[in-house]
C-alpha cells in the first residue's frame, strides 16, 4: 500500500507538497467538474472552497437541505492548536496527543498536516460569523476537553457543530447563488461510475420522484460521514448511512480499519425496545461531575439514599492520575465492566450515575467566598451552585431532563455508553484519494487521522481540515492531468451499466415481498454488533457474528417487506437499501476485528488484556492499517499498510 | 419518572404527493409507553401499518436530537406539539394520557409545498440564504481570529440568534406565514458581527426581497413564532431586521 | 430613494445577488415597507388621537361647552390645522387601504387551513385581529365623521355666540347626537374596538420601525397597554357622560 506520503522531515511534508503540487489554471477549472457526496463539515467546507477556486461542483444529500447533515449536533468543541492562552500548546502538542490518544494507529503525516492546519480552521470561522464563545475582552475563550493538558477548544455554547456546520452551508450557498454549486438535495448516491479505470460520475436517486438520475464528474468527493448506525442504536442521524462509501468499496475502494469504532461514555440510556436512537450527553460533563455506582451489587435504593461511603468512584479508584476524565475509550469499558459485574443502576441497571453534587457544592463556595460571604448557608451555598452549573451546562440538563422526565440537577444524571464515532472508513492516502483514481473520502468517511480513538472536539477540526484546506490542494495535483478530458456524456455504456445496476437491485428489493419489515432486519443487526463487536470483543463471539450475519443476509434478500413503490417519496425503501450495506459492513467489521488480536484504543479484544484489565497492543503484528479489498460476496482481502512512526515514539497510553 | 402505557386515537394527515388533496385519517395505537419519543411512537406505528399491507406515514425527521431541525409535525395546533421551546423529535410521549386524541398536520404555508403525508419542502429556505445569509470570505482570506475583539454581549446576541435550526416552525405558526423570525435572526446574527458589517445593507434587502419571492406573508408582529420556536429565538430579531431594513433604504443611492 | 413608481415591479426577477435597492415601489409593497408604513402612518395616529381626546375632554368643564366650542373652533379656523388635516386624511388612508391589502396578502399565504388552529397560545386575539378591529373602528368612523365631521365642514351645525362672535356649537350637537341610547352604544363599542387595536397597534408600530432594545420595548409596550386603556375610556366616556347627563 503506498499512501504517496510526501519525503522529507514531517514538519515540512505539507508546506513541500503545496509547494510543488500540481495547478490547475482558472480558465481550466471551469471546464473540471466536481461531485461531492454528503453536506456536513467536510462537503460543504469542500463544495464552497472548490466553488470559490472556480470548479463546477454538484453537492448531494439525502436530506431537505445541507443545514441538516449531522456534523450539526456535535456538541463540545474544535480543537486547534493556536495557543491563545499561553499555557504551552503548539502544532506539534496538538499533533502528538492526537497520535497518542488515538494509540499509534494513525499516519503522522496526516496528522501533523490536520495539526498544522487547526489554526486556519478557527480564522476561516471567526470570518464567517461563526459566533464562538467570547471573554468579556472580546477575544476567544477556550476550555479544556477530553482529558488534554492545554485548553485548545474553541466553542460555541453545547452547540459548536451547528454553528461550524451553519458557516460551512452559508459558504456553501454562497457558491450556490453564484453559479458556482448545483445543488441536489434529498437525493442519494446509489452507484460509482467508473470509466478505463477513474472515477467519471455517478448514479444518484431523487428521494422524492424515485427517478434514477446519471452525473458526470472529473471527480468524486465522499463526504458521506461514518456508518455507526450499522450497531442500529447510536448516536448518529436517523438518516446516517454507508451506502455512498460502500458503493464505493464495492466499486473498488479499500475499506481500512473498518472495526475501529469510538463508544462515547456519556449518552442517555436505553429506556425500552421502542428506541430509536441514542442521544449524547458532551463529554465536557466529565469535567465537573463525578461518576459513580454502589458499591453493593443490585442495589435499588434511590442514589440520594446511597451514603457517600457506599459509592463506588471507580474511575477515580482505578486511575488516580485522570479519574473522570480518562479517555473515552477507557471511560466506556469500565462503565460496561461495573455494570457486566452487576452494579448498574436504573432500571434496566445498563447505567452508571454521573453526579454534580459535589460540583454544585464547590462552585456554590467558590461564589460565596467571591461575595466575601463566609457565614452563608448549605442551601444557600447549594443554590448557588446550582447557578453556576446552570451556566454552563444548562442545555445539556434541559435536554437530559427532556428525554428521561427527572431533574439533574436533583438527581444524578444516568448515563450509558454508546456507538458515536467510526474511526474507520475508505482508505485514503495523503492526497485523500482512495484506491479508485479520482475518488476521494474525506471528513469521518475516511479512515485516516484518528488511529484506533479519536479524540473528543477532533472529528470538526479533521471534518473542515480536510474540506477547507487540503482538498483544494491535492485534488488539483490530480485534476491537472485532466484539463484534456472533454466531460463523458452520460448515455456513454458505463453510466448505462451502472444506472441499470442500481435500478435492477431497486426492483429486486421491491420484489421480494417477504414478512420483516426494515426497521426489525436492522434491529437484529444492531444487536449481534452490539453484543459481539461492540465495546468488547472476542474470537468466538466475532466467528459467531460472522456466520449471524451472514444468516441475516440471506433473510434480508428473501424477506424484506417494503412497503410503496420505487417512483415516490419512499423511505421505507431508502432505508432497506441502506439496511442491506450495513449487513455487508457488519461482516467486514467482525472480520477485521478477527483478524485484529490486539486491543488498541477503541477496539478491545477480551483476549489482549494486561492483568489488570486494561488494553494491550501488539505494536509488532499489528502496527498497520487494515485495508480490505471487495472480492465478491463474503470475501475480502487485506492489504496492510504499515505504519511508520519517526518522530513519535510508540508507548503504552496510561492513564493511572 | 414513573411511566406508565397508554391507548391513543391518532389522527394524521395523508396526502400521497404534492397534486393530491389529501385528507386526515385516523389511526389507533396502544400501550404507548410514556417514554417514547413522539417520534418512536410513529415508528411503532408505521410497522404495524407495514405488517397490514398499507403506506406508513411519511414524515421528516433525522438527528432525533433537537437541533437538525429535519421533524416538523403541527400537534394539536401548534408546531413541534405542547412542550415549549422543543422539537417534534424530543417531545416525549408522557405529555400525553391514556385516551388522548392527537391531530398531527403538516407544516401549512403555500411557500412550504407538501410532498407527502407529513413532508413539506423547505428549501425556500435555502433560497432566502442563497440571497444574502452569508459572509462573503473565501477559504484562506481569513486574518487572525483574534485580530478583531468582539463585545462579548454582542457575540453573545449574535449568538443567540444564530442558534435557529431553520425548521419553519415560525412560519407554520404565524397565522400570516411570515418566515421573519428565521430571516430576522440570520440578519441579526451576521449584522451583530464586525465581519458581517460590509454586506449588511444588501443583505436585508436581497433577503426580504427574496422572502416575498418565496410567497411568504408579512410579519404582523403576534408574537406566535416567538412562542413556538423551539430554540426560544427572540422576535426582538425582527425588530432589528426592520431597522436595518429601514436604515439600508434610506442610506441606499438608488 | 428613487421614485420608481412606473417601473414594473421587477425587483424579484433579478439574480438573487444582486443588490435590489430600495424604491418608493417597495416601500409600499415590500412586506416589511407594508408594515413599515402601517407603522409610521399608525404613529401619526395615534398623535392625533391624543389632540384630539385633550380637546374633546374640554366638554368636562362644566361651563355649558364654552371652552370646548372655542377650541374646536382654533382647530377649525387655523390654517397649520387645516394643512394637518389633509395629511390626517391621507395617512388614514394609506393606513386603510395598506392594512386590508396586508390583511388580504397574508390570508392567501397559507393555502390549507390548518384542522386545529394554534389559537391563543402563541399569541393574543387581538394581535390577530387587526384587520378584524381596524375594519370596526372604520365603521365606526364613518359614523363619528357623519355625526360631527360632516356637518361642521359642509352641512352645518347648530350655532352660537360668545363675546360677539359666532362659533360652531358642537357641545349641543353632541348632547343632541348622545340622546340616543343606540348610538352611545355603537360608541363605546367602537371606543372598545380601538382600545384592542391600539393595545397590539401602538408597541407594533415601534418594532416595525425598528426599536429593538430590550428596555424601550419593555417600556413601549406598558406605555402602549397604558394608552390602549385610558384614550378609548377617556373617548368612551364622553358619549355616556352626556347621555347620563354627567355635563351641563
């Protein structure tokens, strides 16, 4: 595998490379058209700095319009290495402790690039009204997250994604009004086309018409974000899918590290079989509230009943040095450990508690020693704290108390992990371009800066490094060479194949008939990955998945019941065809977590484990990135690419 | 929080696509936990409706956490159902009792066309944007972010304004159709803002111009978006939008 | 600002980025000029309803209408006033003709009624009731301008003498006009209709005009109730003073 990393000292491989790319001239790139797949953070920072540079660009989603791309409901922050408050941060802090976190299974040259290019991410914000949080001086204010030393997070409130994610779609529709992007909502990509073996176009499908529709491009973007709803139950969008990666895979493109996915600590639980999705509680409630279960296994008193020394803080017992705030991937498994170990709390006892009393009380002193008040009142010093609490995470409290109908500031939240995050996607190189000439992943859809973790306000920085600063780069190394291709018409044999494809898997689904209905395929799928290649996974268990899934294959393509027809609006359909890719994911995911016998990161194999319980890598069998290849039906093939550590030293992560 | 089931009488609005007339229908669904979504409630319905052989309900909806603002249901005569400053997806079902009948509707407004069921375009939208919601900066012009101090009430403000998810609940509950709270916020939020200042005239012109294009109505200042937004955008938005508006007129050459 | 009154309306067809300027055309047919006007005119209004509540409440004098007769009279005899009245005329009908145009304009927007309607609690009724209540309070106009307007310009009023000189006696023509029981009532309704129509009509006006700051509009809209109550009770009680026979 050759990820065309450029030569030279890591420092200086970008600012080379855009040195001595390729350029396309401005005449030329009007005649260069572009097709991105997905509006989050990556395609729509992509669609409008491609735009503005002159490409013709056409934009795809699947929804009502670009604003909804679930890049929205990113909650904490943006990390980027601008060092505004002093205290020690710099490109290349930023860029180790996204290595280490995401434990020496990413490529340093991506990373020390997305580290480079953080501080231009908040500059292009802030230009566009981006509304950040602010000091009473006017400048920036930052917090802490995610357990890192320095405060690197820019933020908005609980609702930094939205307002990244509103720059990017005003930028986008910017373009739009000039002529510049076409835009293509509530439409989904369903096939690659491929011509003497680049990239020319796509199939899409009019989600309200149902009419197949052909798109020439010069090249394709996949922005098409990570596929956690293959566990059914996560913390992604209702709509989030594979479709438009694994089309592509299918087309040709290597899938890497499919089975590295992220378990975020802290979402609500599970409160029956009706659920539909999860929802996320930011992980900056870590910083204040503590996290507890009793002590006594099975224990149903109310936890304002439990007495202070029948409490379990087992985050702060087992690792003394971050407590609370460990990583993510480490917070979740000992959630699942306590709770596996019977001491779950709720009702359904899959929950821990996640606490603010002490955190009420220490900011209540804190604002009676400010009122140089020392003779106030427990309830009175509570209030205040409570205040204070209020403050900053009043809408993360509003929003809990919406879902589960119990006051936080009362009671201590319950909280569960969840599927967030895929670290995994197409394998890219440098350039972002995956295995197939001229088609690109970029943004969660590809695999390659968070390793086998990623870092809690990392996923906004990489989703815009890669839409506003690198794609406008390494896409013109490649265009350069395609100024001379006139555009293909669409009734060219290959798009004839392709459209015919698609329409024929369209009526195959329609066809069957059968008695399961979508949603319960999903489910079913959702539970096999969630108890065999969730947070925790083993030999057995993932052979076990393997053959499940492929029972579940056969059932899907012999029982589905779609309701409607394929010329309308039918989500029912769009859904089964979605379903049908996840299935497919499902397997390659428990096979690569197979093949994988290390734990690392967010991948814990119950086989690899120190004494203690905590992860154990094998940095000699498995320093590489899995890429697989589509072979047909069940079958894969890995190519690894191994990973080459020259400035970091790989070390155990410890967080005791 | 105790839950408990309960039995309901759904009416729900059907319309097959945007030429059909459509008329309500109505559905029963029991042992509705109270902790439910709306949504999930639908959901439950939708299967059984598959398992007799009939069309689910279709209806828009995606993140299920508030803030994509994708669900736009009209319950029981107000946008996003009874909870205040919520969305469709996180209204949950113990709003509810045993035995309620619930009338669900589309989004109405002539600039929002139904395309089926519970589905409504929006990208109206999309278009007031495209005619002046943006700050005109290409990727890489940008300065410093420091290099430009904001007044933290400021920031703030615009802030606030900018927290709108863009669901048209405003639109679908002023009895005028007026889409001004969602444009007056976009114009507050970026006229806020020392970057947003050299467009500021043009864009609360070409906005509101492009908002009457669109066939939405007047602002009568009711007061009715304000109530049902589920991000509590204030209509004092709609103030400043009228005094830009004004300013922009008087200062305009033309 | 140009006046671009003969120019087609073309402002809609042009590309979406390009700056429409504001004419005179849109500040009349613009949705936020339509109000901006309904507004500005309502404002004016409203000022003269102030004049003319002050100079009406003269007839509580007691002095057998005296100084009420000569104060309509200066209004009537000087030419400031005479100038003011046509203006008063003009914006009463830009303020009608631009309200039902408004009224009518946002009734078509919604295409399908809603089945339940959000009602009262968004938003007050009468905040939804303008056209409803302006439509009143004209009615009700045309009958004041009848009973007082009319015959005191053109048809003539009952007449009588102070200090040599001759003045309209509109305190007879009230005491004759508010015999009535039928018409104090139609009054005071009309007086009622105002009330609700300046209760909405008169914070309205300032945030079509653009206040925004928190503080003035807190206190735009207490002065606002505050107006909306005391000028029709003030309006309402002269009818019904003089039907009880409270003056002489």
């Amino acid at each position: 595998m050759d990820a065309r990393i450029p030569a030279g000292p890591l420092d200086d491989k970008w600012t080379d490379y855009k040195g001595h790319c390729k350029l396309v001239n401005p005449a030329n790139k009007r005649k260069l058209e572009v097709i991105i797949i997905g509006t989050g953070l990556a395609g729509a920072s992509a669609a409008a700095s491609l735009g503005e540079l002159g490409y013709k660009v056409k934009a795809f989603c699947f929804q009502d319009s670009p604003r909804r791309a679930h890049s929205i409901a990113a909650q904490g922050g943006i990390n980027a290495a601008k060092n505004y408050q002093n205290d020690g941060d710099s490109v290349f802090r930023l860029f180790y402790d996204t290595i280490k976190g995401g434990d020496y299974r990413a490529r340093e040259a991506n990373v020390h690039r997305l580290a480079e290019v953080s501080a231009n991410i908040i500059d292009q914000c802030v230009a566009q009204g981006v509304p950040f949080a602010r000091e009473y001086g006017g400048l920036l204010s930052n917090r802490s997250f995610g357990g890192t030393q320095v405060q690197r997070t820019f933020y908005a409130a609980g609702q930094t994604g939205q307002q990244l994610l509103i720059g990017a779609y005003q930028a986008l529709e910017r373009q739009v009004a000039l002529g510049n992007v076409k835009m293509y909502s509530r439409h989904e990509m369903l096939e690659v086309v491929i011509i003497d073996g680049k990239t020319r176009g796509i199939i899409a499908r009019n989600l309200v018409t149902g009419e197949l529709e052909r798109h020439f491009g010069h090249a394709v973007l996949l922005c098409s974000g990570g596929y956690g709803n293959v566990f059914y139950l996560s913390t992604n969008a209702m709509g989030s899918n594979v479709t438009a990666a694994w089309k592509a895979h299918k087309a040709g493109a290597y899938f890497g590290n499919p089975c590295f996915t992220q378990i975020h600590p802290t979402c609500i639980p599970v409160s029956g079989d009706h659920q539909s999705k999860l929802t996320l509680m930011s992980e900056s409630l870590r910083n204040d509230g503590r996290i507890w279960v009793p002590k006594k296994q099975g224990d149903n008193r109310r936890p304002n009943e439990i007495p202070e020394e029948e409490r379990d803080y087992y985050l702060e017992r087992r690792y003394p040095a971050f407590g609370n705030l460990v990583p993510r991937d480490v917070a979740s498994r000992a959630a699942k450990e306590r709770c596996d170990a019977g001491y779950g709390v709720g009702s359904s006892k899959q929950a821990v508690y996640l606490d603010y009393a002490a955190a009420i009380e220490r900011y209540g002193k804190i604002e009676a020693g400010k009122q140089g008040n020392d003779n106030v009142g427990k309830d009175e010093i509570i209030k205040m704290g409570k205040e204070v609490v209020k403050e900053k995470y009043g809408n993360l409290f509003d929003m809990y108390e919406k879902i589960t109908g119990e006051n936080p500031y009362e009671v201590p939240m319950r909280i569960y992990p969840a599927v967030h995050y895929t670290m995994g996607g197409l394998w890219v190189d440098y350039e972002l371009m995956t295995t197939v000439p001229g088609l690109y992943a970029l943004g969660e859809a590809n695999f390659s800066d968070h390793g086998a973790n990623r870092l809690g306000a990392s996923a906004l920085m990489q989703g815009l490094a890669d839409g506003y600063f690198v794609i406008p780069y390494t896409i013109g190394n490649y265009l350069a060479d395609e100024i001379r291709t006139a555009p293909i018409p669409t009734s060219h044999p290959a798009f004839e194949a392709a459209e015919k494809s698609v329409s024929d898997r369209l009526n195959t689904l329609m066809n069957i008939k059968g008695k399961q209905t979508v949603e319960s395929l999903h489910k079913r799928l959702g539970k096999i990955m969630w108890d065999k290649c969730g947070m925790a996974r083993n030999k057995q268990g993932l052979e076990e998945a393997i053959k499940e899934i492929q029972q579940l294959k056969k059932e899907f393509w012999s029982d589905v019941k779609i309701p409607g027809g394929i010329n309308e609006l039918n989500p029912e359909l769009d859904k089964a065809g979605r379903v049908a890719d996840f299935i497919e994911l499902g397997e390659l995911m428990c096979k690569d977590a197979l093949e994988r016998e290390e734990s690392c990161g967010g991948h814990f194999r119950e086989e690899s484990q120190s004494e203690d319980g905590e992860a154990l890598r094998h940095d000699d069998r498995f320093m590489y990135v899995a890429a697989w290849e589509y072979k047909g039906d069940h079958n894969w093939q890995l190519h690894k690419e191994e990973l080459v550590y020259d400035v970091v030293k790989p070390s155990t992560r410890s967080y005791k | 929080m105790e839950h408990y089931n309960m039995n309901l009488t759904l009416k729900v609005w059907r319309q097959k696509n945007q030429s059909d007339r459509g008329q309500f229908e109505t559905y029963k669904v029991s042992n509705i936990s109270s902790e439910m979504s709306f949504l999930e409630m639908f959901d439950v319905l939708n299967e059984e409706l598959i398992q007799e052989g009939k069309d689910p309900i279709a209806f828009d909806h995606d993140c299920r956490e508030g803030i994509c603002g994708m669900c736009s249901m009209y319950i029981d005569g107000k946008p996003h159902g009874p909870w205040q400053e919520n969305t469709t997806c996180q209204l949950h079902m113990r709003a509810f009792k045993d035995g309620d009948t619930i009338t669900v509707e589309p989004w109405r407004a002539n600039a929002f066309p139904v395309l089926k069921d519970l589905v409504t375009d929006r990208t109206a939208f999309d278009r007031i944007i495209q005619a002046g919601g943006f700050i005109s900066v290409n990727t890489g012009n940008a300065v410093d972010a420091n290099a430009l101090p904001i007044e933290k009430a400021k920031a703030d403000d615009a802030f606030a304004a900018a927290a709108c998810i863009g669901c048209g609940a405003c639109v679908a509950a002023c009895k005028n159709s007026s889409a001004l709270l969602f444009v007056g916020a976009k114009v507050a939020h970026l006229g806020l803002l020392p970057q947003g200042e050299p467009e500021r005239k043009e864009r609360v012109l070409n906005m509101v111009a492009q908002m009457d294009k669109e066939g939405f109505g007047a602002c009568t200042s009711t007061g009715a978006c304000e109530a049902t937004c589920p991000k509590g955008i204030s209509i004092s938005n709609i103030n400043r939008l009228n005094k830009e508006y004004l300013v922009a007129s008087l200062v305009s050459e033309k | 600002m140009r006046l671009l009154a003969f120019v087609p309306y073309f402002c809609s067809d042009f590309l979406t980025h390009n700056l429409v300027s504001m004419t005179w055309k849109q500040v009349f047919t613009s949705s936020v000029g339509r109000k901006l006007t309904m507004g500005l005119t309502g404002i004016f209004l409203i000022l003269f309803l102030v004049v003319h509540a002050g100079l009406n409440a003269c007839i509580w004098a007691n002095d057998g209408g005296v100084m009420f007769n000569k104060a309509a009279h200066f209004m009537g005899a000087t030419i400031v006033i005479r100038i003011l009245e046509i203006g008063l005329f003009v914006f009463i009908f830009i303020h009608i003709i631009q309200g039902l145009i408004l009224e009518a304009s946002n009734r078509s927007k919604r295409g399908t009624p809603y089945a339940v309607n959000y009602g009262n609690r968004g938003s007050k009724w009468y905040s939804r009731s303008m056209g409803l209540l302006g439509t009143l309070v004209l009615l009700f106009l045309i009958l004041h301008w009848i009973h007082f307007w009319i015959p005191s310009r053109f048809t003539g009023t009952p007449e009588v003498t102070y200090d040599n000189k001759t003045y309209h006696d509109l305190f007879t023509l009230m005491k004759e006009i508010f015999a009535e029981l039928w018409v104090v009532i139609v009054y005071v309704l009309g007086c009622i209709s105002l009330g609700y129509h300046l209760a909405h009509g008169f914070q309205s006006a300032f945030r079509s005009l653009g206040v925004h700051n928190k503080k003035y509009n807190n206190m735009l809209t207490s002065l606002g109730y505050g107006f909306a109550v005391i000028v029709p009770l003030a309006f309402a009680m002269m009818p019904v003073s003089m039907y009880l026979g409270w003056v002489s």
